[in-house]
C-alpha cells in the first residue's frame, strides 16, 4: 500500500518559514487543485495550537507530501483569507480557509491603459496563446503603465518557449477580472497556467506551458504505461457518470462588428450535428472588439470547446489500493481514459481533491472531456 506523508508549512509576509505543522496531527486537511484556476485548502487545529500567523490574512500555506518515503514534493500553495472558531471538547478549534495563489489574479481588473502599446482605448494583440496571457500578466500584475500600485510582490514569468494557438486580443477597460480573461485564453489557445512559490528565493514564478503528459491508450499503448479508469482494474469506486445533452450547444454563430451599423455573422459547428435529424443546437457569441474573419473563428473555437466540458460528468473516488493511485500514476493535467457503463472517454484531469482525516486518506478526481 502506497504512503502519502503530509506537511503544512506556514510562511509570514516576509516569505520566511514561520511553522511546520504535520498533517497527522491535524483533526482534517482538505485541499483541491484546479487547472488554470485556483484552488483551495481547509484544516482544522486546535486553538491551543494557534498561531496569530494561522489567521493573518495571506499567509502562505504549502502544502507538502512525500510518497513511499520519497523526497517532499509541493502539492500548491495557498493563502488564507478566512478563519472559523468553533467550540468543542476538550480544546476549541479553528477552522481555517485559504486560496491558491492564482487568486491573486482574480484580484486584478483588466485596465486597458496599463499596457503601454494601449490605442483608442483598447489593448489589442494578436500572438499564440502563451505570449498574449505572458502580456496580460506582466502589463496588469507585474509593470502596469501607468498605476505601479498594481504590481504583485514576488509575481514573475518564468522563461518559455511560445506556445499553443494563435489568438487574437483586443480589449477595452472593464471590470472583467484578470483570472477570468485568462481562462478564457487559455481555453481558446489550449495551453495551461500556474503560480508555484519558490521557497528559496522567496518568490511566486508564473508557468505558463502545458501542465500534465498524455497518457492515453491511443497515445501509449503497447508501449507505454496507460491511465485508463475503470471499475475493472479497481482504480475508481462508485462511479457516476452523468450526460446531460439538454443544454447542448454545438453550432455557434460569433457577432462582431461590422461597418455602418452592420454586424458580421460567422459559425463553426462540431461532428455532434450527426448525432440525430435534430440535433443542431445553436447559440450566439458577441465580439463587438473583432472585425477580422480569423479572430471570429478563434472567438466561436473557444467557444465551442468550453461547451463541450458541461456535457459530460464523471464523478468517483480512488481506490486507496487500486491500480492507478494520485502523484504515483496520474497528475493534474494528465490526458487519461475512463470507461464505465460501456462508454469509453478521452478525459483531462482538471481538477484533484484530496482529504486527509481519521478515517484515511480520499481522492476525488475530477475529468472533463477532452478534445483535440
């Protein structure tokens, strides 16, 4: 049976290492990862326990775990912003609440003035996908223009190689966050981003690349180990599996503008039109900011793509002894395979929740579909 060991380092806003708390000493530790969002952490400790450091707003929490005795590796970081006392016997406890530190980009507004290149109003850019998020990032987070009050202490890009589609950008000041636009990139350019802390130098790099490896039957079979879930190789216990096609959209028609007044009316649809007679499900995009063919087509791919991920719902627990085990097997971001009810998937994992208490240790993946 494979061992998980779990740590909670605390860091002060100095970023120095302040307190070390075993997982095994706490009553329960949750935490959950999200691709290109932030996740979160709960744990409960006794109040005689406490630190004030434990409540202070934004005190960074990493969250730490070793497997089969092998070296600490870092499971996110995350900062609290929320503290519960609740009395008990034969000590109080304190629930506590953090974020991941992608929130810190959901603490920004998009202000289009702040990107030096800025004209009539708009910030408008046209790059792969990797290069106009890094833009983003460094124009509204890092060095804004003209409002040095907005830069993120500690927030750097890491070097990259550019990648993903090529998407184009054109946008006017709003109080549309900064996390927000950038899930929306990152959907329509299909490429991934994270914050990491540095605890040596006491920073937060920002990756933006592909998070995961494909380990898809397809991809790897003979030659290669496969993630496939399934209920017969015991690697996930209670499955439920859920297609909701009532909402379906999969023809979309983007609205951008076009001269005097007219509008430009352009449509993509995906191979889900064959499904039966009936089964073209439209819906409408606006993209008032676009007037090139090519940047409508890239507005109604990420559209479509994004409906794709609300069709399907794969929801099911790990098997603590079964075949495929978390941080041994599989990883955020991984391409896998699941299979139940004799329907097989090509699926991401988007998500991961893990929790720690007395009764064990709980896994719970969470896969969206996966489209080329």
């Amino acid at each position: 049976m494979t061992d998980y060991l779990y740590q909670l380092a605390f860091y002060d806003h100095d970023r120095a290492l302040a307190d070390l708390l075993d997982a095994s000493s706490l009553s329960e530790v949750k935490y959950s990862r999200q691709l290109n969002n932030y996740g979160a952490l709960q744990f409960t400790l006794p109040v005689s326990r406490a630190l004030p450091l434990h409540t202070t707003r934004d005190t960074l929490v990493r969250v730490l775990v070793s497997v089969d005795g092998g070296a600490l590796q870092d499971e996110g970081a995350y900062l609290v912003r929320q503290s519960i006392l609740l009395p008990g016997e034969p000590d109080d406890a304190l629930v506590i609440g953090a974020v991941g530190l992608e929130h810190l980009l959901a603490r920004r507004i998009f202000l289009a003035d702040d990107d030096p290149l800025a004209a009539n109003g708009y910030s408008t850019k046209h790059a792969v996908a990797s290069e106009i998020i890094a833009e983003v990032v460094e124009e509204q987070c890092i060095t804004p223009a003209l409002r040095p009050e907005r830069s993120i202490t500690g927030l750097y890009l890491t070097p990259r190689t550019p990648a993903g589609d090529p998407i184009p950008f054109r946008e006017q000041s709003s109080e549309t966050k900064v996390l927000e636009l950038l899930k929306k990139l990152a959907v329509a350019g299909r490429i991934d981003f994270w914050i990491d802390f540095d605890a040596g130098a006491g920073d937060m790099p920002m990756h933006i690349g592909t998070l995961g490896a494909d380990r898809r039957k397809a991809t790897n079979w003979p030659l290669a180990p496969v993630v496939y879930f399934s209920l017969d190789n015991r690697s996930m216990v209670e499955p439920e599996l859920e297609q909701d096609y009532r909402e379906e959209q999969n023809a979309v028609y983007v609205f951008g503008q076009g001269p005097a007044g007219d509008r430009f009316v352009y449509t993509r649809s995906t191979l889900a039109l064959d499904e039966s007679p009936w089964n073209r499900c439209e819906f409408g995009v606006t993209a008032n900011q676009y007037t090139t063919v090519d940047d409508l087509f890239a507005e109604a791919d990420a559209a479509l793509i994004a409906a794709l991920e609300k069709q399907t719902r794969l929801a099911f627990t790990i098997d603590p002894d079964g075949a495929l085990l978390y941080l041994r097997d599989w990883f955020l971001g991984d391409l896998v395979n699941a299979g139940v009810a004799g329907v097989e998937f090509d699926m991401r994992v988007a998500g991961v929740t893990v929790t720690l208490n007395a009764e064990g240790m709980t896994v719970e993946p969470e896969l969206v579909r996966y489209q080329i």
